[in-house]
C-alpha cells in the first residue's frame, strides 16, 4: 500500500503554482491540471527554477531538489483526483467557473476527500451552494506568494463540518503555515479589514484633508508600515484594488462602509493602474517616483489637536500632530472593522494574525488598541464620529462599546479584545 498523500491542485496560474510548490516542499504528492498539459509543464519550470535558485545558494541540496519536483505531476483529468486527499481550485474569481469544476468532481471524488476553494473574495456558500459533499467544501485562502507567505485563511461554510476544519488544519500545520478560522462572509477576515486601509486614505485626500504623500508618510512613520497605503495601491494595482472593494460593496449590500473611491474610478478609466503602467498615484517614469495625483488641500493652519487625539498620540511616543491625526483617522477606522469582525466571524486572535501574517501589519489591529487603551480608542472614534457628521465608519461597534462598559480597557485592565498579564 502506497505511503503517499496525494492532493490535487486545478488551475496552475501563479496561485496554483504556488500552492503546489508549497505542497511538494512539504512532502505531498501534488497532481496539477489545467486546461492544457503545456501550462501544467510552464508551471513546474518555473518552480523548478526557483528550486534551482535556492540550490545555488545553499538554502537546499540537489537531492531535496530533484524529490521535490518529482513530487510535481501532471494530471490527466478529474479523474487523477479521485481518491486525493484534498483538492484545491485554483481558477480566477469566476463565480460560474468555480461552481462548474467543483461540481465535476463533487461526482468523482472519494467519500473522504476534502474540496477547497482558493477564492479570496467570492461567496463559499454560494460557491458550494449544489454540492452533494458540502460538508466536506472549504475555503483554503493562501496569500500570495504562497511558498512565502504563513497563513492560511480556512473559511467554513454552512454546511462545513467541524471534522472538515480539523483536516484542513491538519494538512496546513505540515505545510507549517499558520491556520485561521472564519466564518464565510465577504472578504473573510484580511480583505474586509483591510479595506479601511485604502478606503480611509482615498477619502482624506478626496476631501483636501491629506495629500497622497503625507498620508503615505504617516503611515509609514507612526505605524511603523513598511510602505504607505498610495505605494501600496500602486504596486498591486488600481484595477485589482478596486474589483475587491466593489466586491465586498455589492455583497455588503451596498454599504457605505465599503463604497469605493472616484479617485480611484478615475485613475482607473485613464489607465493609470499604478507601477505596472508606468503610473498611478506616483509616476514611476524614473528612480525617484513623485505624486502625480493632488486635490487641493484644506487649511489645516488652525487646527489643534483634541484631548482624546493627545492620549492616543502618548502609545506611540510621538506628538500629537497633523500626521497623527491622519494616522489616527486610517488606522481606527481598521480597528473598528477587526472589532465588527472579531464580533461576528472570527476570533480577536485570528483577526490579528490575519493582518500580521496576511498583510504586515507591524501588531495586529486589536493588539494595538488593547496597547492604546479602548477607552481612548472609543473617545477619539467619537470625535471622528462627530468630525464626519455622523459618519457610520467611526460609529463605536458594539464589542467595543461592551468592553469600554465592563471595564476591559486593554493592557492596563489585562483584559480588552485579547487577554493580556499585569
């Protein structure tokens, strides 16, 4: 009887490939399909190359070498598939396409396989919404670049089992990445809170409050992120940013808390997609990139720093100045996102381990409240609440308002959105 695990990955674009070289490192037998065997065999040339760079510089032995691509082959239809133990699909965000292929195998696989989507935006339920194996379907999220990055999103639908999850988790601890769980709902954990990140920013400076540098620069500077939110949008790409914000506007029924930006409609409709065009919020047409997007800017000349603004300023020993009111305008606006997440799909700890493994985050958006103090935290959203007009984005959820009530006010108390010791 064979000693291999075998798991099936469809679709060998960049996260298909990805995910099979992380699987084959990790001792899995991996059958790849695609619609052609040319783009199967593209695929493993290209992780066969990488390997090869990792053996020229000493990270990995020849031999690991050659067993990790022999572990690599090509499937010759669903059918290779059948008695797998997991199978991921890989394919672009098409919900039809999905449902399609997964469907397919819902008739072949082996009663103990487990069926994973690797969708980072699209519906689970939906996705999974006809399967006969439903309890055996699963979001697997991996984050890009998969062999790279440590986590994994599993996202449980309806009909998950919990025996499902266990497997699954199971299977990423020998991929050695870290497991989070959530609930499906759109954007799972990362895209939804994140999405303040960019959306926060695009509204200060649509407003004249903020010019994309000295946003970028507050970020960086008081955050400690390795790169601004406008340098961010640029090297992934407008057009990208802005199909995952209209995603999760659509499946949140519209919500203001997600509408996307007409700057960045703009940008978009002018081909300006950031650094892959030469241009976007900076141009890139030589070493140093400038702004290439300005509003005209509010004068900011006799404005002080509230009482509130002054407290949050003391967690990271800096002045309480016009930089840190941006900060502080971006960065609670994520913190009231993680804390509607943290009261609905997942836990405080996942959330932040999503945005520290998924997207760098330098500590977790509810670790950093917890270290600011939630009492601060629920004063300076109320300024901002007031600020906006009334603004739903810096109306207190209902978790933290619970918490500012019982007393659990973050490190100081030992107690906020996570436990801490005195």
């Amino acid at each position: 009887m064979s000693s291999e695990r075998v798991i099936g990955v469809i679709g060998a674009g960049t996260m298909g490939a990805g995910i099979a070289e992380t699987l084959a490192m990790a001792g899995f037998t991996v059958e790849m399909l695609d619609t052609s065997e040319a783009i199967v065999r593209d695929a493993q040339a290209a992780i066969a190359e990488r390997l090869d760079g990792r053996v020229a510089r000493g990270i990995m032995s020849r031999t690991e070498r050659d067993a990790i691509a022999s572990r690599l082959r090509v499937a010759g239809g669903y059918d290779s598939f059948k008695d797998a133990e997991c199978v991921i699909e890989t394919v672009p965000e098409d919900l039809k396409l999905k449902q399609h292929i997964l469907g397919e195998l819902d008739k072949i696989l082996s009663p103990r396989t487990l069926l994973a989507t690797n969708t980072s935006s699209l519906s689970i339920s939906k996705i999974g919404d006809a399967l006969m194996c439903g309890d055996r379907f699963l979001g697997m999220h991996f984050f890009n670049p998969a062999p790279v990055m440590k986590l994994v999103e599993l996202v449980q639908g309806p009909a998950t089992s919990e025996q499902t999850m266990v497997n699954a988790r199971a299977i990423c601890a020998k991929l050695q990445k870290t497991a989070v769980k959530v609930k499906d709902s759109p954007g799972f954990i990362g895209n939804r809170v994140n999405r303040p990140f960019y959306l926060e920013s695009l509204r200060l400076v649509e407003t004249g409050e903020a010019d994309i540098r000295t946003v970028d620069r507050a970020m960086k500077r008081i955050g400690g992120f390795r790169a601004g939110p406008f340098e961010l949008l640029d090297m992934i790409g407008l057009d990208v940013n802005l199909r995952v914000t209209e995603t999760l506007y659509e499946d949140f029924d519209r919500s203001p808390l997600f509408a996307p930006s007409d700057i960045q409609y703009k940008l978009v409709a002018a081909g300006r997609l950031g650094r892959k065009t030469g241009g976007g919020f900076y141009d890139y047409s030589d070493d140093s990139p400038t702004p290439a997007y300005e509003r005209p800017l509010k004068d900011a000349q006799s404005w002080q720093a509230a009482p509130a603004l002054v407290e949050f300023a003391k967690a990271f020993g800096k002045p309480a100045d016009r930089d840190m009111w941006i900060f502080a305008r971006i960065y609670l606006a994520v913190v009231n996102e993680a804390a509607r997440v943290a009261d609905t799909i997942a836990l405080p700890r996942a959330v932040n381990l999503t945005m520290e493994l998924g997207f760098n985050y330098p500590t977790g958006p509810l670790a950093m409240a917890d270290h600011i103090g939630l009492d601060v935290v629920r004063q300076l959203l109320a300024d901002f609440h007031r600020e906006t007009d009334g603004d739903e984005r810096y109306k207190a959820n209902p978790l933290l308002d619970r918490h500012v009530a019982d007393g659990n006010l973050g490190e100081e108390t030992a107690r906020g959105f996570l436990h801490h010791s005195l």
